[in-house]
C-alpha cells in the first residue's frame, strides 16, 4: 500500500496547487486590461503586462492538469493490479480523484472561454472606437474631398444609366424599323396576289368556255352523223 499512498499524496499536492492556481488565475481575469487600453510608452506600465501574466499562468495549470492525469492513471493502474479487501473504498477514493480532476479541468476552461470572449469583446469595441475617433479628427478638406469624391461616382452612374437607356432606345428603333420593313413586304405579296386573282378567274371562264362550246360541237357532229346514218338505212 505504499505506492498507492505515495501516489495519493502526489495527487492530493498537485489538487491544492490546481485550487490555488485557479483561484489566482480567476482574480487575475477580473482585473484583466487589454493590451490594447495599455500606454506602451508609459514609464509605469509593467514590464510583465497582466495578459503575459495570464497566459503563463494558463500554461502551468494545464500542465498540473497533466501531471494529475497522469497521477490517475497510474491510481487506476495500481487499483487494477491489486485485489484486496479494500478494494471497494480504493474505487471510491479513485473515482474521488477523478471526480476532482474534471471539476478542475471544467473551471479551467471555463474560465479561459470567458476571458477569451472578454478579450474578443473588448478588442472589437477597441477597434470601434479607434474608427469613430479616426472618423472625428478627419480634417474639413478630406471630407469634402469624400463628398465630392461619392458625387462624381453618383454623376458616372447617371450617366451610365442615361447612355444604357439611350441604347435601349435605339435596339428598339432598329426593331421597329425592321418590323415596318417586313411588313412592307408582306403588304406587297399580298398586293401581287389579289392582282393575280383576276387574270386566274379569267383564265379559267376561258377554259371552261371552250370545254362548253367543245361538248356542243361534238354534240351537233355525233346528232348529223346518227341522222345520215337514219337517212342511209331508210332508203
């Protein structure tokens, strides 16, 4: 049992120095001030800003976090190797350890996520503020110089919008003209046809004219014929 107390002694050393860290890095994220708000040429600014700070103090609590895995992993090791009477309490004692360990490491990056988020915050307002202040010092030259600038663009625009419509308008002439041209033709075919119509009727009065006056003459010569024939036969 003497390694199974070495380690539990390890693990319940590196808990306290994980409470201790985590309680300081919590106070520290309170009074956290972006390096964006620090005066870098001040004689009074601290050679170790608190973000450096908070960042090597992250660094050592997910290195004890580690150092305690590690130590519980070797607990759950030794309780595997090792069957014994107590061996329901050491369970216990080890989910105990575990039990610490997550709690730790949930603080841990929950505390981080915050200060991120803070820092994110905190820059983006930073950088808000530096345009509007940028925006307030712009001299009375370079603003007119903009409006003249945003005028020139609004006067191109027009007139791109003006020649657009101007070419529109002349496809559209160019379409009609076309159109009426076309329709000139039709006009015409159409006009040369009802011209035709009558020649057609006539030729066709014609026609049938002399079909008529054909069937009366084959009619008179077949009417003489039967008679000489009659007159033939009689005498």
């Amino acid at each position: 049992m003497s390694g199974w107390e070495d380690l539990r002694k390890q693990a319940r050393k590196l808990e306290n120095e994980i409470d201790l860290k985590l309680v300081s890095f919590s106070k520290l994220g309170t009074s956290f001030t972006p390096a964006v708000y620090r005066n870098e040429n001040s004689d009074t600014e601290p050679l170790l800003s608190s973000e450096d700070m908070l960042s090597n103090m992250a660094q050592e609590i997910e290195q004890l976090l580690s150092k305690l895995t590690s130590i519980n992993d070797k607990l759950t090791e030794y309780s595997d190797n090792n069957e014994h009477v107590g061996s329901s309490a050491m369970r216990h004692v080890l989910q105990r350890h575990h039990d610490i360990l997550q709690d730790y490491t949930q603080e841990f990056r929950k505390t981080s996520a915050n200060l991120k988020a803070r820092k994110e915050r905190e820059d983006l307002l930073h950088s808000v503020r530096k345009d509007i202040d940028s925006y307030k010092n712009t001299s009375g030259l370079n603003r007119r110089m903009d409006l003249y600038m945003r005028e020139n663009e609004h006067i191109r625009n027009s007139d791109r919008i003006v020649s657009d419509q101007i070419n529109i308008a002349m496809e559209t002439r160019e379409h009609l003209v076309s159109q009426r041209h076309h329709f000139k033709r039709i006009q015409t075919r159409i006009h040369d046809l009802s011209s035709r119509f009558p020649m057609i009727n006539n030729l066709m009065q014609k026609i049938h004219f002399r079909k008529k006056r054909d069937s009366v003459i084959v009619g008179l010569v077949a009417a003489v014929c039967v008679f000489f024939i009659l007159l033939y036969t009689f005498h």
